[in-house]
C-alpha cells in the first residue's frame, strides 16, 4: 500500500502568449481528476456561467472584506473588476487529498508564492523569443506599439524564471503536458510528503527515534 499525502498545489505561469490557457486545458483532458482552481470575481456573471464552477461571484464590498481578512492567495483588478484566488477553496481541495492546478500570470504568482511557498511553481517558456513574437504578432489584432510593449513584458517576466522550481518549454502541447504530469508524479514521491503516521510500524521495530524527524 502506498502512503497517502495531501494535494498539491500546481501554479502554471508564464509570459502572456506563451500558452497557458491551453496547456492547462490540455492537461486537465489528460488528468481529469485535477481540481481547476477557481476564481472569485466582483464582475456581472455572463450567460452560462455558473456559481462555483466558472467564477465565485461576489459583490465589490464582499471582495474588499476577503481582502482585509486576507482570505485570497492573490487578486488584481482589471478594468473596474477585481479577481483573485479563494485561499479556502484551494486549501479545502488540498486537504481532501486532491491536486489543484492555478493558471496565472507572473505577477499572481509572486504572490500566490508569497502566501503559499509549499506550492510547485512551473514557469511555461516559448521554443524561442521569435515564436512568442508570432505568435503575439500572428494575431493581427494590435498595433505594433502594444506588440512591442507586450514583448517587452515577456522578456521581463522571462527573466524571473529563477524563481520557479520548474520550467517548461512548450514547444509540443502533448510533450509539454508529459513534462508537467512528470513533475507532479516525482513532487508526490518526495521524501518528506509521506505522512509521519506512515512510518509508526517501522518505528516499533528500531530505537532510533522517529523516522520522519531525521
């Protein structure tokens, strides 16, 4: 019997074009049992979208008092509405043993680490700066000046990839989901997740004290 450990908290960052939306897409097809974190938001609920499922909705007073009570692992506000991570939602997910993964930008991540340093942070790369730059280019919906403020980001928030334990190329969507799935598989064989319950038998049988304290 394997020991059991809690969740894990899998935060997918990277520049903006470099493909999050659809990677995370494509793992979550691949690992259905992974959780999607979701958020908390004071904007108007669009057609479809559901309470809990697509958005926690909350009125902007409601968000201001989960700010004060620092109950969000980040949050940012873009145009008049503000969004943010429930610190419960994720904490809840973790504690029933089930991994949950958190789409967000470089600047979300700061913070999510900040407030939950324990979480696996992975930084998603382009294959190179020219197919970031087609990629954002190939669009064809922007002027160049915001193409070139929009790259300039990118080479910034690339160059805090030193603050992730893991990066990733997405060069392949299905190779790089494989990388992503390893990375989970080897964060959950780590020594120091097994519960120290685990090791309560083994322990009758030596006088060296607990295992899980050496």
């Amino acid at each position: 019997m394997e020991p059991k450990d809690g969740g894990l908290l899998i935060v997918l960052s990277g520049p903006s074009g470099v493909g999050k939306g659809t990677v995370c897409k494509a793992l979550r097809s691949r690992m259905p049992e992974l959780v999607y974190s979701v958020s908390a938001t004071t904007r108007a609920p669009r057609e479809g979208e559901r309470e809990g499922t697509d958005y926690f909705f909350r009125t902007r007073e409601e968000f201001l008092e989960m700010i004060r009570s620092d109950a969000l692992l980040e949050y940012t506000e873009y145009v008049g509405n503000y969004y943010g991570t429930p610190r419960d939602f994720v904490e809840r997910t973790l504690a029933e043993g089930k991994d949950i993964i958190l789409e967000i930008d470089v600047a979300g991540a700061r913070q999510v680490k900040e407030k939950f340093p324990r979480g696996v942070f992975v930084f998603l790369l382009p294959p190179s700066f020219e197919a970031l730059k087609q990629r954002i280019a190939g669009r064809g919906t922007e002027p160049p000046e915001i193409i070139a403020h929009r790259l300039r980001k990118a080479a910034e928030e690339v160059a805090r990839v030193r603050d992730y334990q893991y990066a990733v190329v997405n060069d392949d969507i299905e190779a790089c989901c494989a990388r992503i799935q390893a990375i989970i598989t080897a964060e959950h064989c780590r020594s120091e997740r097994v519960p120290p319950g685990y090791f309560r038998e083994f322990e009758r049988m030596t006088s060296a004290g607990p295992i899980s304290e050496r």
